[in-house]
C-alpha cells in the first residue's frame, strides 16, 4: 500500500472534520452529565420527590449494592433466555423461510397466516404459552421466539425472493437445482441482508425476553423492574433499566460488528 | 442442416393480465464456427428466443435442435446481459461456478479452467474480487465462466449494452477475438446495428413483436471489428438493415409530410 500525501487544503479540511467530531462527541457527553446533575440536584433541593424519581446517588448505591447481591444471577439469567431466543428465533426463522422459498404453493398459501400472526400482540398469547409450556424460562423463551421469529421469517424471505431475476437465470442456463441455486446463490446474496436482519432480531429477543419476564418470572432483569415497582422501590426500577440498556447496547455493538466482519469476509 | 436448428418456433407468454405472443414462426439454421447476429427493436422477443435456444425455456411450439438431436445440459453456454459475476466469489471461484454444479470439478476441467484464464489475460486477477475489476475484464470473467464448460455453441444476449460505447467496443472486439480463437459457433443477439455488422458473419434482422425472421443478411466485409468498420460496405451495410429494422420508418418526421391545415 503506498501511502498517500494529500494537500494541505485537504490536511485542513481533515482536521476541521476531525475536531468537530470531537466537539460532538464531547457535546454528547455534556448532555448526559447536565441531565445527571441536574437531576442530582433537583432531587438534593428537594424540588422533585426523590421516592416517585429517585436520584443518580440513589440509582448508584442501589447498583452498588446489587453487585454484592445477586445481581449477575440477573443479568445472566436474561442473558441466557434472549441469546437463547435470539439463537433460536434466527434458526426457526430462517428454516421457514427456506421451506416458503421451496414451494411457491406453500408461500401462497402460508401468506395471509404470517400476515395476521405478525399482526398480534403477542402478548396476547401470553395465558396460552403459560398453559402450554408451563411458567418458567421455558415460557419466557418461548414469548421472546414468538415476538422475532415472524418478522426474521419475513424479512429473510423476502430478501431470499429478492435475488435478482437475471441472476436466477444464470443459474438456470447453468442447469442448477433448487438446492444448489438456494446454496450458491441465494444463501451467499442474502448474507447483508440476514446480518441487516440479525440487527433488528436483537432488539426483539430483548423486548420478548423482558415481556416474558413480566409475566412470569424469579429472576432476571424484568424481574427486578416488576418487582422494584411492585415495592415502589424506584431507584431498583431504574437502575435495572440501566443495566438492561447497557446490555441491549452491546449485544447491538456485537451484532453490528459481526456484520462487518461478515461483509468484509464476502468482500462487499 | 446446421449446427444449432430452429424449426417452426413460436412462443406465447400467458399471465394473469393475458398472453403475448413473442415468437411466430421461426425458422433458423446456425452453422458451425458461425458468428451469427439477431438484430431487432427492444421488446421483440430476441431473449426469448436466445432463452428457447439455450434450453432454460420450452417453446410453445416447434423444435430445437443442436446437431440433429434435442438439447442437453452444458451444450450451450449462455453470456446474459450484464456479466452477473456474483460480487461474494473471486474471480477463480466465480469461472469455476459452472463446474461446481454440474458437480464436474475434476484435475483435468480445473487445469482447463485456469489453462482460459492464463491465456486471456486474467490469472493475475484470479483472487480478485468481481468489484475490484473493470467492466471489460468482468465481461471476459463471465465468457471464460461459459467457456470452462466447453459448450458447443455460445450465446450471447446484448453482453455489451451496459458498457460505456468506448469500452464497449473493445470488449465486443475482446470477445469475438476468444470465441473464434476457441472454434466456437455464437449467436449475438443485439440491437445495436453496428456491433452486429463489425462483428457477425450473418445477421437474421426480427421483426417488433411477435418477432418473425424479417430478412437475412451476409456479411461480407472481413477483418476485425475496427478494421470492418473502417470499411466503405459498412455504411451500406449499416444502412440496409437499418432500412429493414426501422419499423417506425413511416411514422419518421423526416418520412412525414407536413399537414397544410
Ligand atoms: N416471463 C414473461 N411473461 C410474460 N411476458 C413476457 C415474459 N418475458 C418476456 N415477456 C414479453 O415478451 C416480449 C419479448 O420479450 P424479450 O424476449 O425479453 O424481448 P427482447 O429481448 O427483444 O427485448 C416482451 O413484450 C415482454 O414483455
Ligand atoms: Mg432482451
């Protein structure tokens, strides 16, 4: 690689670009702080009440003592049921699709059935999967795969349909197979797509898991949040929303990086 | 009779919205080494015949023959619109392609495959990817993909209507040049006149659909393409078969008589 020397108009430019970024990125950090200690300070002054709003003390010191407590046995409980049903989502999601891709009949035939489910709450079959499978992580796992196995099948489908009509009969003049022409070509065009798909699957595995938790559970952060409210203890509600956002945040930083891995493997 | 024969070929399209007749009645005869042309307007029906020709569509009615006998799977290559290199695979893997379904990657088809890439120029970019390339390179990649199955005949359908008119001309010149180096029969279909003339020993001019062989042309001016279109025939050429293409002629403004109103 040789190495390029731009101009100095452009070293100027380059640097202007790269002190703004900087200036943005210290914007963002001062908003957070303001919003901190103006919060810190509303609640001090007694402004706001501190038991309906707690307070970023309070929110620390009830995360401080949450780390001497069981808090990892929380975090890895909701951990393990949304990797889990992200895991799983992605493979149910992903058979369907292929099976849907196969036969153009079945497709037609399953369209208005994907378009009501995708359509409800599911929620609303919350009772239903608690009679079913019982109340317990098997439930929660179950609710979280419900929530983002239809929208991947939909996605993936769509983008497995999508591939270029030109390209299709290339593998066609070349007498390719379904399997083949599914292997070759559609798998390898839809990898964008699939990781694309994987970014918002993530964030539905995260709702589904915390609904999950919701409606039954004895650990985890849902837990926590719906307990904390139930006690009216708000600065546990909080501080496990900040946990929880934390999280989604890097499972989302995670996704997104394997993504880039992938697309520059496949030399997009 | 010829290497590739059409014989009594028609074709219609049906779907929901109704059925198009594309092809009426073709009768063709391609013979071997031949470099044979199709010309006519857009929409005739030339890639549903090329598609017919290649096997990936059974016409309506009448038959395909390459030599005497039904086609066969690998017989005939087929170059499409645009080189359709997939982006994910090396050029290496992209030339193979064709090998790997037809599950016929063996030492001998492998070494030939790379013997086609050494000899036109792009063994160097054989771990490249398709985007790092340039339009003309991508275009001879997908002929040595259809090469590498050492098909009898090869088709080619407007391979070089996405290019730039200044590449194009090289490139078209690029692929006639491996073509007859290779012994092969082609069939260009085209709607460029002139790229039919520079390059094609024989030119079968379509009618608007439902496309119908209008009239067949020889070309009789010889050398490479540049060399063709340097050559006096060639305006005359050109200007016949524009004659016979141009099926708006009569509803040409320079045709028109002005209205006195
Ligand atoms: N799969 C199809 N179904 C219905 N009509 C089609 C289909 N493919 C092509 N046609 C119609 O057949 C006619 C000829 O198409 P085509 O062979 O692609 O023409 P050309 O290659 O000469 O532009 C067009 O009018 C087109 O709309
Ligand atoms: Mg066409």
């Amino acid at each position: 690689m040789q190495k390029i020397t731009y101009s100095i108009e452009h070293r100027r430019f380059l640097n202007v670009q790269k002190r703004r970024t900087v200036v943005i990125r210290l914007l963002q950090a001062a908003v957070l702080v303001a919003f901190l200690g103006l919060w810190q300070i509303l609640a001090d002054a007694e402004v706001i009440d501190s038991f309906i709003a707690s307070s970023p003390a309070k929110i620390w010191q009830t995360f401080a003592d949450l780390c001497r407590g069981d808090l990892w046995r929380h975090v890895l409980t909701t951990l393990y049921e949304t990797v889990l049903s992200f895991v799983l989502s992605f493979a149910i999601g992903t058979t369907i699709a292929v099976l849907l891709w196969f036969s153009d009949t079945v497709r037609r035939v399953a369209e208005p059935y994907l378009v009501v489910i995708n359509a409800l709450p599911k929620i609303a079959l919350g009772p239903i999967i608690i009679i079913w499978v019982g109340a317990g992580i098997k439930a929660i796992v179950a609710m979280a795969i419900l929530i983002s196995v239809v929208i991947t099948t939909i996605n993936t489908l769509t983008g497995f349909i999508s591939v270029s009509a030109e390209k299709m009969l290339l593998m066609r003049t070349l007498h390719a197979n379904k399997w083949q022409t599914l292997w070759k070509l559609v798998f390898p065009a839809n990898l964008p797509t699939v990781m694309a798909c994987l970014k918002i699957s993530v964030g539905m595995s995260w709702v589904g898991t915390i609904m999950g938790e919701y409606l039954v559970s004895k650990a985890g952060l849902g837990y926590l949040i719906v307990y904390g409210g139930q006690v009216f203890n708000l600065s546990l509600v909080m501080c496990a929303t900040v946990v929880l956002c934390v999280l989604a945040a890097l499972m989302y930083v995670l996704v997104a990086l394997l993504e880039k891995v992938v697309n520059r493997c496949i030399g997009l | 009779m010829g290497q590739l024969d059409l014989v009594e070929v028609s074709h219609t399209y049906h779907s929901k919205r109704g059925e198009t007749l594309a092809l009426k009645d073709i009768n063709l005869q391609v013979n071997e080494g031949q470099f044979f042309g199709i010309v006519g307007p857009s929409g005739s029906g030339k890639t549903t015949l090329l598609s017919i020709m290649a096997g990936v569509l059974v016409p309506s009615k009448g038959r395909v023959l390459l030599n005497g006998a039904p086609v066969q799977a690998g017989k005939v290559g087929y170059m499409l619109q645009r080189d359709q290199l997939f982006e994910w695979r090396t050029i290496w893997r992209n030339v193979l392609l064709g090998l790997e379904i037809a599950k016929n990657k063996t030492p001998d088809s492998v070494a030939h495959a790379e013997e086609l890439l050494r000899k036109y120029g792009l063994w160097e970019f054989r771990s490249r990817y398709p985007g790092e390339l340039s339009g003309g390179m991508r275009q001879r990649a997908a002929l040595i993909r259809t090469l590498v199955l050492k098909p009898q005949i090869v088709l080619l359908d407007e391979p070089f209507s996405a290019l730039d008119f200044q590449t194009r001309i090289s490139v078209a010149e690029d692929v006639h040049a491996i073509i007859k180096n290779e012994g092969l029969t082609a069939v260009l279909v085209t709607h460029d006149i002139s790229e039919a003339i520079s390059l094609c020993d024989r030119i079968a001019v379509v009618t608007a659909r439902p496309a119908t062989i209008k009239s067949i042309f020889e070309v009789s001016i010889d050398g490479n393409s540049l060399e063709r279109r340097e050559n006096p025939q060639y305006a005359a050429m050109f200007k016949r078969i524009w004659k016979e293409l141009d099926v708006y002629a009569e509803d040409n403004v320079f045709n028109r008589t002005p209205s006195v109103s």
